[in-house]
C-alpha cells in the first residue's frame, strides 16, 4: 500500500517537498563508518582498546588520525564521479 514503515522519518519530507517544488533543496547527510584491520578497528592495539577519548576525539592531530590516506581516496572518488561532496572528518574513535 506504500505505507511507508514508521521508522522512516525521510518520509515527512514529501510534503515540505511538494510545498517547495519550485526550489532547489539542498541535503546535509552524514555517513559514518569504520575501518577493521582483521577483526578489530584500525588504530585500536591488539588484545585491547585505545586510550580514552582526547586527541584522536574528531580528528584532531595528525598522529592521532587512522585511515585518513583511505578517506581521502573516497572523497577524491566521490568528486570524480560528480557527487557534490563538501568535506570529511573523523569522529569519536579511531578507525
């Protein structure tokens, strides 16, 4: 019947969207995502966990930033396919 199921807040957008058809809307979405080395997150020691939250805490440092070589290659893919994609950042945890 189309329902769209009660969890799919996306659907509230259609009629914002019919209201403002003559605009061109403009979307912010996020996709995370993790790296593994094996079965554990990139960055994170063998046998353990990292460090509590601080200097790798959104990317902040360098030395404290897993995979970036790999996001970087993404966005350079994204753009090259035409996606209009604006940035990247690292979140709360290695990986």
């Amino acid at each position: 019947d189309m329902t769209p199921h009660e969890s799919n807040t996306r659907a509230a957008l259609r009629p914002v969207a019919e209201q403002f058809a003559g605009q061109a809307p403009i979307f912010g979405i996020e996709q995370e995502y993790t790296f593994f080395d094996g079965h554990r997150p990139l960055g994170f020691p063998e046998g353990g966990f990292p460090a509590a939250q601080g200097g790798y805490y959104c990317g902040v440092g360098a030395d404290e930033i897993f995979g970036r070589e790999i996001v970087e290659k993404h966005l350079d893919n994204c753009l090259a396919a035409g996606l209009g994609i604006s940035g990247i950042n690292a979140e709360v945890m290695p990986g």
